[in-house]
C-alpha cells in the first residue's frame, strides 16, 4: 500500500478511510508541523524525506511543483468532495492502478454530477 503524507488542508476522515484501506498515511499534526504556514515547497520536501507522496487539495500549487521538480515521490491531487468515503475509495483506487508513485502525478476527481 502507499506511503502518504497529507497536506494540512486534507481532511482527517479521508486519511482514516485511507489508512482503513490500508495506506500508511502521515498528517501533518503527527509530523508536527501543523499551524505553522510551511509553504507547499516545503511540505514535498519534507514528504520527499519522508519518502512519502503527498496527498493534497491544494492542486494549482502541487501540480505546478510537480512540473519543476519531477523527482520525487509521488504527488496526489484531489479535487474537494463533501462525500469523504468516497473519495477515500477512488483515491484508494488510483493508488492500487498505480503502485509506484514516483515521479508520478495523479489526478483524483470527485465524480460529475449529471
């Protein structure tokens, strides 16, 4: 399963669902580093140390670093839905298609509504 570290802005039900399903998921609040502003630049680096792939809302921001600076070890972008499970269960899917996330950019999007 998938090492994660989640962004600040991820909610906790997301990364309990994830961690449910089996990924060994790190927030920020058990790095330490919550309320403290750390900038996005930052945050993949301390991931990368981590050896982590960062889990994150913030798409504009991870998906510009993630065309600077490619190495790293995987960037998973969401856009926000309400339905947490949800979203806990595609992202989970995405991560089992693709089981090396390095270097990788994954695009997780809440299903349309019709």
């Amino acid at each position: 399963m998938a090492r994660l570290y989640a962004n600040e802005n991820y909610p906790l039900p997301i990364v309990e669902e994830l961690r449910r399903l089996g990924h060994d998921v790190l927030t920020t609040l058990d790095a330490g580093k919550s309320g403290q502003a750390i900038d996005d630049m930052s945050v993949l680096q301390f991931a990368c140390s981590q050896q982590r792939a960062v889990i994150t809302h913030n798409r504009k921001h991870f998906i510009r670093l993630h065309n600077l600076l490619p190495d790293h070890f995987g960037i998973v972008v969401c856009t926000f839905d309400t339905d947490f499970r949800r979203q806990a269960q595609l992202v989970h899917e995405e991560l089992q298609a693709q089981p090396d996330l390095s270097r990788q950019l994954l695009r997780v999007n809440r299903p349309s509504k019709i």
